[in-house]
C-alpha cells in the first residue's frame, strides 16, 4: 500500500544534494492544485541551503486565495478578499470604496487575530462594540466580515460562516420629522438669498436653490438629482419628464464621475410639476454643459459641496442642522398621504415597501403624482 499523499500546503522530508558544486537542500511540495513538485535551494553550507530551502517553502505556503488555513491571520484574509472584491465587476466603484474602508477598520479591530481564534462569540464583540460608536458602518462591517469568512468557508478553514452566528445590528426605531410646505418655502427664501450674495462681483447663478427645487420636484438622491443631463429630460411636450438612470459617484482613483446606473439599477421616468418647468427652460437657455446642475467649472457637481452651501445657507436659521435628504423624506410622505405608499415607493425608487418607513412619516408616474408634489412649492416658485 503506497504512502498517503501530501496534505496541500505541505512538504515531505528535506534531503540534500549537491547543484553546481554547492551543498542543496530539496524537498517535495504539494502545490494547491493537488500536483507535488520538488522544491530545492543552495546555500554555501548545508545548514545554510536547508535555511533557504524552509524559507522558500513557507513562501510557497502563504495564505492567498485557495491557501487559507486555519493559522491565517484576519488582516492576511483582507487582503485576499480585497484582491477578489476589487476584481469583481459585479460591484460599483462607490461600494468598492466602501468595502475597502471597512477592510481598513477590520485590520485595525481584528487584524492579529487567527481564523483559528475567529469564533463567532469573538467576532460579534467586534461587531457589536462598532456598533455603540456607529451603527450604520457596523451594518456594512458585518456584512463586508461575511464575505471574506465565506472564503475561509470555501477552502474548508469552516464548516459553516462563523458571521453568520453573529448578531445583526438592528436598525433604530424610525424616528421619521418631514418638512411640511409652509417649511420648505422658508427654507427656500434662505436658499434664494444665499443665492443672491456675490462672488467677486457677481451673483451666484441660483444652482443652489435651483438644485433643492429638483430635489422636491422628485424626491430623488442627491447624486441622482446631480446627474440628470438634458438628454434625460423632455421639456417640449406635457407632461415635463425626467428620466432618473444614473447617478454621480467618486471612483476608485478620487475622481467624480457619471456612473451609468442608479444605486438600485432602476430607471425610472418622472414627471414634472409644473413649478419647476420656468427654472428649467432657463437653464437651458443659458447651459454651457450637458448636465443640468453642474459645477461652477461645467463638471459634474460634488455632492458634498452642495451639501455644504446648503449648510452655509440654512446657518443661524430655525433650520439649521436639517439635511436636504429631508426633501425626500417629505416627498414620499406627501405623495404617500395623497395617493397611498405604493405612489411613493415608485417615485423614490425603492424596490419594495419596507424602507418607506424610515422616509414617510406615520399618521410610479402619472399626472397625479406631479400635480400631488406641485403642491409643495409656493405659488411664485420661478
């Protein structure tokens, strides 16, 4: 009966020889594809090649993607996950940065420790004490440590994912305040004044109240409402249209760019309230870009930029603090209200009902909804 093979990842007994007149050390490895293939080194002495020869076959033996064990550390395992999560072409640039910054916090709480260690009381610890600090990134902390257990999972490090023995992280109580019309037209004076005030000697161009307008008129995402170009929109026949199917995101290398799909992948088509149809054609008349609300300079606009005039705007005021991702919360509650959730969950875009309770505060296209929204803008909106 012949020997029992080689467990893959390790080597047999070290002999030695002599290469090219220097003492060598060899020895046979079983390489992750099943295969064993010889392994040799020299050295000036014997005990010297035999240094080399262990050196070169822990090398060999390091943890990548179908050499994880049980002794492989938690930051080695980042590293392997990220490799594949960067090459997947599946996921979007914006949740790529996100996975990495979560790989980046899990190095920090958890990088010693071995998948050996990993046990799912350990890792829920870690879970659990991101989340005292910051709930929303322990959400995608837990879901980016499943991923990467599922490799070790793969490779026969698990039986089973030690995350899935962990506790999610629950979502608040939502605690929905909305906007009513009577607030959202002071707030929109304030943002007509921040308007007004000079750069240099000239008068800002309106793009911030403009912008917040579009922002009630379709309850869209921030980076969505940055995104609409005028190929999207349809202004010459009624009812006025949009088309929401992209949305702006930072990629990989910093930059801002157009990406061609909205966060969910859904393509919605819009109508307009007639409030907005004036502020609109203006801004076509006077477009230097194909984007409806660009950047000072014609690129597309940082999101955070304008979150931060919006700041500055709204400062010293009842309403400072407020987000303007409260123009969505109040857009789904008023649609809601006026034509049911179903309304709601087809203007903002979510695929099922459930989120609509952290949006519409408790108490798809057509003519209705436009004219239902229209009522949230004074009567002198333009």
């Amino acid at each position: 009966m012949g020997r029992p093979p080689l467990p893959i990842g390790a080597w047999g007994e070290i002999n030695y020889t002599t290469r090219s007149g220097k003492p060598a050390a060899y020895a046979l490895f079983r390489d992750f594809d099943g295969r064993s293939r010889p392994v040799l080194r020299t050295g000036p002495s014997r005990s010297k090649a035999k240094t080399a020869l262990l050196e070169a076959l822990a090398e060999r033996a390091k943890p990548a993607l179908g050499r994880i064990s049980k002794d492989t550390r938690i930051s080695e395992l980042a590293d392997i996950y990220e490799a594949e999560m960067l090459a997947d072409t599946e996921l979007g640039d914006q949740t790529k940065l996100t996975y990495k910054s979560k790989l980046n916090s899990i190095r920090a709480g958890l990088g010693g420790v071995k998948l050996s260690e990993a046990t799912p009381g350990r890792l829920d610890r870690y879970v659990q004490a991101v989340a005292k600090k910051h709930p929303g990134a322990a959400r995608s902390v837990r879901t980016v440590l499943k991923s990467m257990m599922l490799l070790a999972v793969l490779d026969e490090v698990f039986d089973q994912n030690p995350v899935r023995e962990t506790r999610t992280v629950a979502r608040g109580a939502p605690d929905v305040q909305v906007l009513r019309a009577g607030d959202l037209a002071k707030i929109r004076r304030l943002l007509q004044a921040w308007d007004r005030k000079l750069i240099g000697k000239h008068p800002r161009n309106g793009s911030l109240t403009d912008t917040i307008d579009m922002y009630t008129a379709t309850g869209c995402r921030t980076a969505e409402v940055l995104a609409i170009g005028w190929p999207r929109l349809t202004l010459d026949t009624e009812p006025l249209t949009v088309r929401i199917d992209r949305t702006v995101v930072k990629n990989l290398e910093g930059k801002l760019v157009i990406q061609l799909h909205t966060k969910n992948k859904q393509i919605r088509d819009l109508e307009l309230p007639h409030a907005v149809a004036g502020m609109l054609l203006r801004r076509r008349i006077d477009a230097r870009s194909e984007l409806v609300f660009p950047s000072e300079v014609n690129t597309p606009r940082w999101p955070d930029a304008m979150r931060r005039e919006w700041r500055q705007a709204l400062e010293g005021s009842e309403f400072a603090g407020l987000k303007p991702g409260l123009y969505r919360k109040a857009v789904a509650t008023h649609v809601a209200e006026r034509l049911g959730v179903e309304a709601a969950r087809d203007q903002l875009g979510h695929t099922g009902l459930a989120n609509l309770k952290y949006y519409v505060e408790q108490a798809k296209r057509g003519p209705e909804a436009a004219a239902v929204i229209d009522e949230l803008f004074p009567e002198s909106a333009d």
